[in-house]
C-alpha cells in the first residue's frame, strides 16, 4: 500500500494566505492514516511549539519547516525573491532555521523577510531543502524557459546540501507546472537528486478554496476581484490536503509519480527533531563578591531575610513560620533566580524615580514578595494565601505582573535590557484574530455587500466577558439573527457560509501591550524574531509557547494612576513644600471614607463608574475591607451579589454561616463568598485539606469539570467527615462554594488595587486642585475624559483659568489654589508648541503683545494651526486683542 507524508503546508499563520488551522491538518493526517506532515508557513515559524505538541499529542510524527523567501542577489540590496522549502532534521537543524527566519526579519527584509545564500551555507547543518512551489529556483526559470539557470540553482543547492536536497513537483493541474514536470526529472537525473512529490497545501478541503480565496482578498483595501467567488487568484481549487489517495490520482500517470510520492516517506524519516518543553531557561542573576554567599539560593534567602526583618522589625512566629514556609517552597520549586530577577528590576525602577504599583495579581499573597519589595501589601495584615500564587502541589512558573508608572515604564525595560543584554531581551508576538464580528465585516466587503446590512448583523452579536459570542452560537441563539440563517439571498447564504469557514483566522500581527521575555543568552538559540520596516523587533512565539519552552516572560504594564500619584506628589511639594510617602498614609481615614460613602469618586482608580458610585452611595464603606470587596465584587456576574452585600452590611439581611468555622473567614465581607482565597480557606477548615489541595479544588471547579468535581466532593465530605461535620452538612457547605467559586476574585490583587485607589482618594480629598491637574495632565487628548474632569473641578469648587500664553505651562498646572489650563491640551497645539512657549517666556520674558510672540518662538514649531487653536481658546486674551480682532 503506497505511503505518502505531506511536506508542504500553510496554515493561517501564513497570515491572510494560509486558512487551514493546525488542529485541522493534525485531524486530517490522523484521519488519512498518514504518519508524519511538515507545517511550512510563509517566511516565518509563529505556529511551530503549537504544530510540534498538536502532532506529538495526536501521534504523528512534526516536521518543523518553513517556505522562506531567497533573495536573488544579496539579502541586504533591494531585488526580489524566490521561495524555498527547508524542513528540519534535529535540533541543531532546528536552530540553524530559527536563525535563517530571524535574519531575514532583521537583516533582509525588503516586501518579504529574504535570506540569501551567505546565509544558507552559513547556517546549514541538519536541514532538508526542497526546491519549493512554481516560485522556486528552478521551477521558476523552468517556467520561464531557462533550463539552465534552473539547473545550475540545482548543481548549487545539491552540492551545498547533497543528499538532503529534494526537487519538489507540484501537481495541480495548472499549465505553468507542466515545464516543470518535464524540467524537474531531467536536473534530477543531471544532478542526482530525488523527486519529492507535494501538494501545496493552503487550506483544509476543496471545498474551502473560495473562502480562501475571499481570504486573499482581505488585505486588500478595495475588492480587486472581479468575482471573488469564480475569480480564484490561485486559479484552481486545488490547493487543499489532500488524502493518499487524491496523490495517487494526481501523480500515478507520470512516469516518475509513484516514486516521488514514496519519496516523502524518506524525506519524514530523516526528520526526527526532539523539543524539551518546560526546561529552566531563567537568565541568570550575578552575584555580587562581597555577599558572603555564592548560590542564587543562599543570596535569594539573605536578601528576604534581610527585607523580612526591615519590613516588620519584630519577628513574630507567625511571620517566622509563613517566611520559612515561602522559603522553602520556592526553593524547592527551583524558582529562587526567578524573585531575584523581579525584586532586582523592581527596587532599582524605584531607585531611579520609576513608581511602582503595591502589587498586582496573586504576588500580593506571599510575605517572601513584600520581604523583597516586590511587593508593598503586607499579606499577614490582610490574610492573603501563599498557595494562590505559587501551589507546590502544581509545578508552574510564578506570575508576577508589575505596574509602572506608564510614563516612565520603558526606564524599567531599558535597566532589563542593559542587565542581561539587549540580545537577550524582547518584546512578545499577539496575533489578532478574526471574531465573528470582525469576520463578517470582511468577508461582506469582499462579497460587496453594504455595510449597513452587516452593521445590522454584528450589532446583535454579544461581548460576554470580554468575548465575542461565536457566529454558529449567535445565529442559532439570538432571535434577532434567526433571518441570516433562514435567508434566501445568495450574498447572504455566501457570507455566513464563508464567514464560519474563516471566524478564528488570524488577521494581523501585533506586539503585546507589556509582555518582555529574558532569555539566559542571545534569545536567537531559543525564539525565532520577527520584525519589519514599521515595527519592533518582536519574539515569533507567542506568550504560550514562551511559556512551553520555560523561557521567563514578564508583564511591564504601565498604569497612569501611578503618573498621575507621581504628578500630584510633585506638585504638592512644588506648591506647599511637604514631601509625602503615599504608601505611610493612614489606611482608615475618615474624610477619605466619606468621599467614598458620598460617590464623589470621579478620578479615582477602580471606583470611578457611575454605577459604582450609586453602589458605594448604598454600601458607606467605613474601611479598607470595604473596598476591597466592593472592587472584587465590582465585575460582570458577582455583580449580582452587590445589593445582598450591602443588605447584610447595613442590616437589612441577617448574616448567616452554615458552620461556626467558616465564621472568622466570611465574617470581613458580612457571610458573602467575595474571594477565591475564602473558597480555599473553608476546604481548609472544614475539610482538612492543606492550602495547597484547597487550590486544586478551586481550579477544579473553575473548570466545570463533572468527574472531577465528584472526586472532589467525596474528598471534601470524607474530610469535613474527618473533622466530625456531618456528611450532608459537608454537601452543602461543598455546594455553597462551589456556588461562588467561579464568581471568586483573587483577593490578593483586590487588596493591591484598593489601596492604590485609596491612595488616588486621598490626594483628592486634602489636594484636590494638585489630583485634578494631574488627572487632567494624564488624560490630555481625550475630549470626553478632559470635560469630566473639569465638570468635576467645578463641584469641587476649584476655579478653572482658561489657557494664557503669559500664565499657562504645557500641562494643566495649580496657580493660588485655582487650576490653569495647560497650553497642550488646546486641540491642535501639543506639546511640542507649548514647550517653545514655555521655553521663550521663561527664558525672554513675558510676551508684551501678539507681534512680539510670533516673533520670538519659532514658527516651526507653533505653526500657523496652533496659532489659530491659541486664538480661538482665549490664549491672547490677557494681552488685549479680542478673538475677532486676532
């Protein structure tokens, strides 16, 4: 029985070209009895980690390749390209690819990412080549008639690879590939390589070559398609993967077919390539000599010790038992590098200016993180969980995101880089994908049908949670849709047919709004890079496969709450002299409550909806508690829990707990399940399971999963049993949680969030005027945000000056306790025309008349535009000219 292996495929990380998805070639190889198939996107290697562990996992044999593009001439001068197959041997092979794709990005690229042959015979060693589709090489000049030039492109690419060079032969019925097939036998008789036959495959079905097509049509601007439906760019439906059979029929009538198709079992077999997943690849910390210690366990552990006894003085043993305790897991977990990376690019942000958030995420639970200034919540004063954020039951990697200061955020990423080098450094890959809205809005251009009918359809299709109801889910569910499904229009019946063919596609590529990966050395030996000329230099792998190959990656987010703190602290100082620490402000002041308990919370982090403010009008915080509740509860689904939240609070409820036990854990937020932590804390008390297991069963019924959350239960009951609670009792309190357990939040971020918002509430209730301009300053551009925040100025009774080129600074500034409008925040001016200003006043003097202005700042700067916006918003008032008259 004849055996054939696909070695040539595309799916739809050839983005806009390929429209198969790799689940679906994995299925299709399985299907077919095939025992390999090569994944070979365009130019690049984005869907590698995911092919390689799809195939392993379904028992298939993963070929990691590539169709990249050869430069004729040199990759660094400006010609074009033809295409080329190289598939991997083994990891060395592997490597050099990674290498190959990485340098066309960063050195060749010119309309496509160009390797040239310097770099083939420089990077080599365990490929296999195949001379690629009708671009290749040597069809190309085939093609073109120049038997020649193809057959010294054969001599070259066989004595440079020998027996792992292959001639490719397509088959798809187009005329161009007839030269070929009668070209290609030839060299390879001259030359002595062998025949592969394939098929280049760029989507799953035949059936799918006109979504494919309408696919191709997508980057287009306008519909350059006659008919895209009839008018097929690849001209014949063909292009799809095929079984062994459909092969057979396509090549059996050649001479030299059967062998070719045979021939790709040769090829699979030479190609065995072994990924590790999950390796330790942390970058390594340097010790510094004079520590008197020489592991990065031994500084990790005096370092904590060291910030355990400055943060709380008085070693209790309680602190002592929860620090040894951290410490040992970590430890052992082998993640000891890993905190002495983070607290060292954290600590030295805030040593050069940089503010830092409290904490962010599940970190916020473990002492060992606020010992090393990683964090700045204590989690023993506000009873936060270690095993939330690192389970020593579920080996994992420990996410620990960091917010900056948004507008000093990349001093944090260049202190990284300089560290641990900027070859080692990189930002990471997102790809965009189409949604059932965003498909359907593509797929109706390219069909010409108006936008106003598929406006119709794609506002009916909900966002739940942040994701977009699935388009088969919404036209059978939504009753507004019933007659998109039901519709005799041929455009329509083409539209959702081609649309759930292409809904989850990628779209476009971009770069993660905070991800940085740090690699042990230059990332090129782990990660291949992408770049083009209008963007940065960007890992191919995204966040999941980085996280696969056990690289560190790291979330720098910048935040503008923690600017607009800088900004209001600096004013502060600037206006009244005092110099505040944020983080010593008492935490149950009762003038920043009332604010709170008044919904006057326009501006201030987290709480500044105005839904939230008719809660908090309800609900009186009187403590931090509080608020960390209301923030947790404050999100689509606990929402629903809000008013019996504040019913119990205020007494309108009765507060109730199923076991006396579970009344020191519910009791901070009035016997309602707020947190994930609490979830965990009853399996603990009731159930007797350590901290550890009591995480594995929230996840557990995070997931829904019905076996698992039997075994789960009966583990539950049989421990509650254990503990002498009745096993009916123990059913119940397991369905109460189980209940909350997906609506939990992570109280560890909640505590984190709420003191920065308390933080925000207190600089607005003592310095209102400086909170304000600074919460102006951050939001300049946005129109909307700007008149909320001046609407507010006025409630508060701050008086609003307008812009004056003699009085006004770039940003808004606080003149005498009165708020000055910033020069910047005038439409059409900037910031670029306001600090000519500025400087010119501040160095010359104030500007004595409209003459005297236009001739001392540079016109190139405020141009005449800008001068127009000064005009029209009062900025030469002050100096006698009325608008008009300017």
């Amino acid at each position: 029985m004849l055996q054939f292996v696909h070695l040539h495929n595309h799916s739809h990380y050839s983005m806009l070209d390929g429209a198969s998805h790799i689940d679906d070639i994995i299925e299709k190889t399985v299907e077919y009895g095939m025992p390999a198939v090569a994944l070979t996107d365009h130019g690049v290697l984005f869907g590698a980690v995911e092919f390689y562990k799809a195939a392993k996992k379904a028992g298939i044999k993963p070929i990691i390749g590539c169709e990249v593009y050869l430069a004729k001439g040199k990759r660094s001068e400006k010609n074009g390209y033809y295409h080329l197959t190289i598939l991997v041997k083994n990891y060395s092979g592997y490597l050099n690819l990674i290498k190959l794709v990485s340098l066309a990005h960063l050195e060749g690229y010119y309309y496509k990412p160009r390797i040239d042959t310097e770099l083939l015979e420089r990077y080599n060693e365990g490929l296999v080549i195949l001379s690629g589709c009708l671009s290749g090489p040597l069809s190309e000049n085939l093609v073109n008639g120049d038997y020649n030039t193809a057959l010294s492109w054969g001599k070259y690419l066989k004595e440079l690879f020998g027996e792992d060079f292959y001639l490719e032969v397509h088959n798809h019925g187009l005329d161009e590939e007839k030269s070929v097939l009668d070209g290609m036998p030839k060299i390879a008789q001259e030359i002595g390589a062998k025949l592969v036959a394939v098929n280049d495959g760029h989507y799953i079905s035949k059936e799918h070559a006109v979504p494919h097509n309408i696919l191709l049509n997508i980057s287009q601007s306008s519909n350059n398609a006659k008919d895209p439906v009839r008018d097929l760019r690849y001209k014949v439906p063909e292009f799809y993967f095929k079984s062994t059979k459909e092969m057979e029929k396509a090549f059996s009538s050649l001479e030299f077919g059967i062998r070719a198709l045979e021939n790709t079992i040769e090829v699979a077999e030479k190609c065995n390539l072994n990924l590790e997943f999950k390796k330790d690849l942390m970058p390594r910390f340097p010790i510094p000599t004079d520590s008197g210690v020489s592991t990065p366990e031994e500084y990790f552990e005096k370092l904590a010790r060291t910030g355990l006894e400055k943060r709380y003085g008085k070693i209790t043993p309680e602190i002592e038992q929860r620090f040894n305790h951290e410490v040992r897991t970590i430890k052992k977990m082998g993640f000891a590098g890993y905190f002495l990376v983070v607290q060292d690019f954290i600590n030295t942000a805030r040593s050069m200016g940089v503010r830092v958030g409290p904490g962010r995420g599940s970190a916020a639970g473990s002492i060992v993180s606020y010992a090393l200034g990683i964090t700045n919540v204590d989690p023993l004063k506000y009873g936060l969980l270690f095993e939330r954020f690192l389970n020593p039951d579920r080996v994992s990697m420990p996410d620990i995101d960091v917010d900056f200061a948004d507008n000093k955020r990349d001093l944090a990423i260049e202190y990284v880089k300089k560290k641990y080098g900027e070859e080692s450094v990189c930002q990471i890959i997102t790809f965009g994908t189409l949604s059932s809205r965003a498909v359907l809005k593509d797929v109706g251009r390219v069909l010409g049908i108006p936008l106003s009918t598929i406006d119709s359809i794609t506002k009916q299709i909900p966002v739940i949670l942040g994701r977009v109801t699935p388009l088969q889910e919404a036209v059978n569910t939504i009753p507004e849709l019933r007659w998109v499904k039901e519709s005799n229009d041929p455009k329509i019946k083409q539209l959702l047919e081609y649309s759930l063919v292409l809904e989850g596609t990628n779209r476009n590529v971009g770069t993660h709004a905070a991800g940085v990966v740090i690699a042990p050395e230059d990332i090129m030996k782990f990660v291949p890079l992408y770049k083009t000329p209008s963007t940065d230099v960007v890992t191919q792998y995204e966040y999941k496969s980085l996280e696969e190959i056990g690289l560190l990656k790291m979330d720098f987010l910048g935040l503008r709450t923690l600017t607009v703190i800088d900004d209001t602290l600096t004013r502060i100082e600037q206006n009244y002299g005092i110099k505040i620490d944020i983080d010593s402000v008492p935490l149950d002041d009762p003038r920043v409550f009332e604010l709170f308990s008044g919904g006057q919370t326009v501006g201030v982090f987290q709480f500044e909806s105005s839904k939230m403010q008719e809660y908090l009008k309800k609900l009186k915080p009187t403590s931090i508690d509080d608020l960390v509740a209301m923030n947790a509860l404050y999100r689509p689904g606990p929402m629903e829990m809000i008013d019996d939240f504040i019913d119990r609070k205020v007494g309108r409820k009765p507060i109730e707990y199923l076991h006396p036990k579970m009344e020191p854990i519910l009791q901070p937020t009035y016997g309602v399940i707020v947190y994930q932590e609490q979830v965990m804390q009853i399996a603990s008390e009731i159930a007797g399971f350590t901290l550890a297991q009591a995480d594995m069963m929230r996840r557990a019924m995070g997931k829904k999963d019905k076996v698992l959350m039997a075994e789960q239960k009966k583990l539950f009951m049989d421990g509650a049993e254990k503990n002498g609670i009745d096993r009916k009792l123990a059913a119940e309190i397991f369905d109460l949680i189980d209940k909350f357990a997906s609506y939990g939040f992570n109280k560890s971020h909640s505590v984190a969030y709420s003191i920065l918002a308390y933080q925000t509430a207190y600089l607005k209730v003592y310095y209102p005027a400086e909170f304000m301009a600074a919460t102006l300053a951050s939001e300049i551009g946005n129109l909307d945000k700007m008149a909320l925040f001046l609407d507010e100025c006025r409630k508060l009774g701050i008086p609003v000056l307008g812009p004056d080129v003699n009085e006004s600074q770039v940003n808004f500034s606080v003149q005498e306790g009165r708020l000055r409008f910033g020069l910047s925040a005038i439409k059409n001016v900037g910031t670029g025309a306001a600090s000519e200003i500025v400087r010119v006043r501040t160095e010359a003097g104030k500007f004595e008349n409209i003459f005297d202005f236009v001739s001392r700042v540079d016109l190139k700067s405020v141009n005449k535009r800008a001068l127009e916006s000064l005009i029209q918003a009062g900025a030469f008032d002050s100096l006698g000219y009325s608008r008009a008259q300017l």
